[in-house]
C-alpha cells in the first residue's frame, strides 16, 4: 500500500496527541470544566485507531498505556458525572464537595507515570509506523479494518439478538458500540457505515449512557447517606430509561437485521474510494 494512503492515520494521531496536550493543560489550569471528558475521549480515539494495529507489538504499546489512564480516570468521570447531576438538582454543596475531589484527583493522575507513559508513547508512535510502513506490512490494512468493522456489526446484532432487552447486558452493548462507532469515525477514509446505521448507533449509546448513570446513581444513593432523598427520584427516572433502551435497541436490532438480509448477511458499509 502506498505511503500516502496511511498517511491520514499519521496525521490523525498527530491530532490526537494535539488534544491530549490541550486538555491535560486545562485539566492542570482547572480552565475547563469538561476536560475530563475531552481527555477520555482523546484515548479513546487513540485505541480506536490502533485497534485494527495491535497485532504489531511496538504499535500496541499505546493502545495499552491509553487503556491503562482510561481504566484509572473511569471512576473520576463518573463522580464528575453526579457532580453535574446534583448541581442540576441544586444540590449546589455536595456537587461542590465532589467536583473538587474529582479536580484534585485528575490532576494528581496526570502526573502519574502512565499519564507520561501515553505522551511518550504518542511522541514514538509516528516513526514505529513509518517503519513498519517501509516493510510493506501494512499492504493488507484496509481490508483488515472493513473486515474488523463487519465483523463487530455482526457480533453486535447476534448480542442484540440475545439480550437486548436484558438491563443485565446493557453496560457490554454500550461498549461494543462504542467500540465499532468509534473505529468507524477514527477510518471513515476506508469504510463508513450507511449514515442511518451511523445515527441508531449514536442515539442507542447516549441512551444506554443515560440509563448507566441513573443506575449508578442509585447505587451511590444506597452507599451515601446524603443522597437518599434523590434515590426516589433516580429511579423513577431510570425505569423511564430502560423502557428507552429497550425501544431504541429494538430499533438498532431490527436494522442490522434488516441491512443483513437486503445485503445478502453484509453489514451496510458505503464503499469509500482512494
């Protein structure tokens, strides 16, 4: 395969590494409330651009430092999380109380050494490319990754098929598909699934999403004193949620299986030139 067509994985994680430094300053300067956030999904657009590049150990090294600083601010994003829940509920000292935990804490996280190990991974990751790049063993990678985008689509609608009504599945399905929504935006130059895919894609994990911090607030409810006076209300609105869930994963399910049969069992992939 040319150079030039992988160049665009270069100059993405170049990006990435661009807005891994920004949002570790504002993390540090405490100049942006959503930083957190931002760096979160900074990482995981790093490992969904490596993802279909792990079987090259010296590329791989990233995508387990990121997974690494994922894992260790997962629990801080979701006190941040309850933090912009209580202050919307006017619970203004205890949202105070957590949002400078979680400041504090991030903070303290990025100084750590797998915080330095991912921006010295994403300074190397450009020549360990290059380099595998010059010995040709990249010829096969657009079609790894078309294969690797159906094969998740697959395996997601065979999920569905199982458990989509199951609250018990609910928390692997949003990973699975965030997983293949983000692989497919991180190499939307090779493959892209129709745009209609795309949306039930997006909307079914901001809602599964929802539904996730609701039970997650309630479980804080049931260990904190302080927040037993919401739980009423949190579950109200969680059960809300899930009937949401079911409707929106009934829907996603029914595309797949729809697209699998006109398409003769092929997930719907646009073709993508170049």
């Amino acid at each position: 395969m040319p150079a030039s067509s992988t160049d665009f994985l270069i100059a993405r994680l170049i990006g990435l590494q661009v807005d891994y430094l920004y949002t570790a300053q504002c993390i540090e300067s405490a100049s942006d409330g959503e930083a957190l956030h931002d760096l979160r999904i900074t990482l995981r657009g790093v490992r969904s651009l490596l993802r279909p590049l792990r079987q090259w150990p010296e590329l791989a090294v990233l995508d387990q430092a990121a997974a690494a600083l994922l894992t260790s601010t997962s629990g801080l994003r979701d006190a941040q999380v309850l933090a912009q829940e209580l202050e919307r509920l006017g619970w203004q000292a205890e949202a105070s109380r957590r949002r400078a935990y979680v400041e504090q804490s991030v903070r303290l996280c990025l100084r750590k050494p797998i915080a330095k190990r991912v921006l010295g991974e994403l300074e190397r990751w450009p020549a360990a490319f290059r380099k595998i790049r010059s010995g040709s063993d990249l010829k096969n990678i657009r079609k790894l990754v078309r294969r690797r985008v159906k094969r998740d689509l697959v395996q997601l609608r065979e999920v569905l098929e199982k458990s989509h009504d199951s609250p018990h599945d609910w928390h692997a399905i949003r990973l699975r598909i965030k997983r293949v929504r983000y692989l497919c935006e991180s190499y939307a130059n090779w493959v892209r699934p129709d745009d209609a895919l795309l949306n039930d894609l997006k909307r079914a994990q901001s809602i599964l999403g929802n539904e996730h911090d609701l039970s997650l607030w309630c479980t804080s409810g049931d260990k904190d004193q302080s927040l037993r006076p919401l739980i009423n209300g949190w579950l109200s609105a969680r059960t809300e949620a899930q009937h949401e869930v079911q409707t929106v994963l009934a829907a996603l399910l029914e595309r797949l299986t729809t697209s699998r049969k006109e398409r003769k069992h092929v997930p719907p992939l646009k073709p993508v030139k170049g």
